[in-house]
C-alpha cells in the first residue's frame, strides 16, 4: 500500500497549469514540523517536500493560504519515470484537526 497521510503548510505554491489533455495541475512545496518518539526519545523532524495535485482538487488545493496548516491525504511517486525524486500526489485535504499544535 502506498498512502501518505502529512500535516504540513504550504510553504510555496506556482499557478495552475494544465496538462495536454486538459488537467488543471497544482504544484507546492508542503513544510513539516513535529516531534516524534524514536527509540523512547523525542526527535525534532522537519522537511519539505514538492506535491502535487490534479483535477478537481487542484484549485481547491491553490486556495489554501500559505502557512496553514493542514492534514493532506495521498501517494508518494516518481518525479518522473527516469527520475529517483519522489513527490506527494494529495489526494484529499482537510484542516488540520489535532488538538495541540505540531509547530513549534
């Protein structure tokens, strides 16, 4: 199974494109901040990383403002087929429904 569940902001965000065939595309750049038990200690994880999303979701996608955080839904994915790059395909998104924040 490939699923992918992240709560991130959107750190950068390019405009609507739209494929040959007519797909509207969003591309962004999420940022993460948490922390995380690991070997019964607490570690501060960050990164960034490039997602995109196609079709109807994508100009709901674009209407998020920078820097809210929300928790997106999806698949991890080759860049491109010769490529080793991975980029989150989101799926779904919904506000972020945690209790606490995870920032910092």
């Amino acid at each position: 199974m490939n699923e992918l569940k992240v709560v991130a902001s959107i750190a950068e965000k390019s405009a609507l494109r739209y494929t040959p065939a007519g797909i509207p595309i969003a591309t962004a750049v999420l940022m993460h901040h948490s922390k995380q038990e690991q070997a019964s200690t607490q570690r501060q994880v960050e990164f960034e990383i490039t997602a995109v999303a196609a079709g109807a979701i994508s100009k709901r996608f674009l209407e998020i403002q920078l820097g809210v955080t929300m928790l997106f839904t999806g698949f991890l994915a080759r860049k491109n087929r010769n490529s080793k790059s991975l980029v989150f395909h989101i799926t779904d998104f919904q506000e972020n429904e945690f209790e606490t924040p995870l920032l910092d």
